[in-house]
C-alpha cells in the first residue's frame, strides 16, 4: 500500500496540494475530518473519524497506518520518521462493512510512553476498500485494494506551538508559479493561509487568497501561488511580494506579514512559454 501511495501522492504534490485542502479520494466516499490535531493529556489522545458511503453499493474497508511529512514541494510518505505515530495508535474497527447511505465511525487512541521525549508526532490514516475478485479463471476469491481515501493525524507531547518566518520568493517559469518559501523553526506543524499583492514599481499588478498550506514542524515549505491567471502577461522586472499569513493553533492563533522582491528574468518568460514536464514517479 505504501508503493502505491507514493506513486498517486507525486500528483497531490504537483498541484501544490496538502491533504488540508484535499477532497477525498473518491467522489463517493467521504471521510472527516480530514486533519486531526491533538494535544496529548497523561500520554494519550482520543478522536473520531467518520467514513460516510453515498454510492449505491456497500463499502468494505481496512484502516491501515504510515508515517509521512511535508517537504518543499508537498507530502511525503515515509517508511520511517523520528516523528512516527504509528506504533501508539489503535483503531476499532480496523475492518468494516458501510452499507449505502450510512456513516460508519472509527475510533482511534494514541498512548504514548512516557520515555518519548517532548514533541509532534504524526501518522498518515487510510482507509482502503477492499473489493471481491470473483474472476472465474482464478481458483479463489481474492480480495485487492481499489480506493484509498486517507486523513492526517498530528498528536502533540508538550506544550509546543509554530514559529514561521518567510525566507525568499522567487518565479517558476516552468510550472507558472510564484513560489514564496516559508520555514517553520517551531515544533508544532500549523496550516497557514495566503494573502497577497503583486507590485512593480510601486504599481499594483494583482493580488489574491490561497487556501491553507501545511507547513510542517522544524521544516520548510513552498506556498506556491499558480500566476499569470489567464489573460494576464508577465513581463521581465523586478517586483516585490507582499502580503500575510495567517493560522489558527489551539489556544494561539498567528499573524505574519511580509515583503520580499524577486527578479523574473527574458529566461523565465521563455522558460513559461514551454509545457512543463510531468513528474516522474
């Protein structure tokens, strides 16, 4: 499941998505809420995750687990993290039957032992569908995977809390995009949302929103901001990049403004002009 993973997960990334933001994986099966942040209290933590069925059909699942992390371009599935919830975590039901209509809900505690130093850790929650093979040129019924909708989970030791700073900007002419790269030096990861405005020469030439982006924990990340939109040209110049960030953390929300000037050069313009390669898995 894992391989599978890493090979569907590149496209999330390719979009500049975080599961934040991320519809479930089928059209047809929802599962909520798609974060879960939690502070551990005496070594544990509690939550519920509901998977709602609105096909016509029945749904057979298995919850499965894995460690992951965000880097510069987006998430990352692991097979191993210093930051890994997996081994504390327990599910019921790890197997179920939705039938169609209804919400099924999953039960999940984390117990974290008491030699675990302070910090955030973190697990990547699926939930596969597991579906009949009744092919008649096969000796026995098999049963294989063919959706995966997955949720993050982020449990917390310690009184810990983000701390942002805003590094450089800089232009993507191959992926059309302004990349503006954010560097999280606190212990806990936090989701942040984007306003901006582009000028050149004190003369406004756009601004904007982008819906939350996950910035993990004692690490970095590209909020990429898709531009020119259409009917829109970008010239070569100098411009400056402004705006805030803006998130919300249990008991402390945050607030940072920024300006930095970049250079798009006649290369990046040219560089634009041409399709952008698809990401090799």
């Amino acid at each position: 499941m894992l391989k599978r993973l890493r090979n569907i997960l590149p496209l999330f990334c390719f979009f500049g998505l975080g599961f934040a933001s991320l519809p479930a994986y089928s059209q047809q099966l929802r599962i909520t809420p798609l974060v879960i942040e939690r502070k551990a209290e005496s070594g544990q933590a509690r939550g519920v995750i509901d998977v709602a069925n609105d096909s016509d059909k029945p749904f057979r699942a298995r919850v499965s687990l894995s460690p992951f992390t965000y880097i510069r371009e987006g998430l990352q599935v692991l097979k191993s993290s210093p930051n890994d919830l997996t081994p504390y975590l327990t599910f019921s039901p790890r197997e179920l039957v939705i039938a169609p209509g209804q919400t099924r809900s999953i039960r999940f505690n984390a117990r974290l032992l008491p030699s675990l130093p302070q910090g955030e850790y973190r697990a990547m929650f699926s939930i596969d569908e597991l579906k009949e093979n009744n092919d008649p040129t096969t000796k026995e019924n098999q049963v294989g995977i063919v959706v995966t909708i997955v949720s993050t989970i982020f449990v917390r030791n310690g009184d810990l809390v983000p701390i942002l700073k805003v590094e450089k900007a800089f232009y993507d002419g191959k992926f059309k995009e302004i990349r503006l790269l954010v560097n999280n030096t606190g212990e806990a990861t936090t989701r942040a949302k984007t306003e901006w405005n582009l000028t050149q020469n004190g003369k406004p030439i756009n601004s904007g929103k982008l819906e939350e982006t996950t910035i993990i924990a004692e690490g970095d990340r590209y909020i990429r901001i898709a531009y020119p939109p259409q009917e829109k040209n970008l010239t070569p110049g100098n411009y400056n990049f402004s705006g805030k960030l803006t998130w919300d953390f249990p008991n402390k929300g945050g607030n940072l403004p920024f300006s930095v000037n970049f250079n798009v050069s006649p290369e990046d313009i040219k560089t634009e002009d041409k399709p952008a390669q698809p990401i090799k898995k």
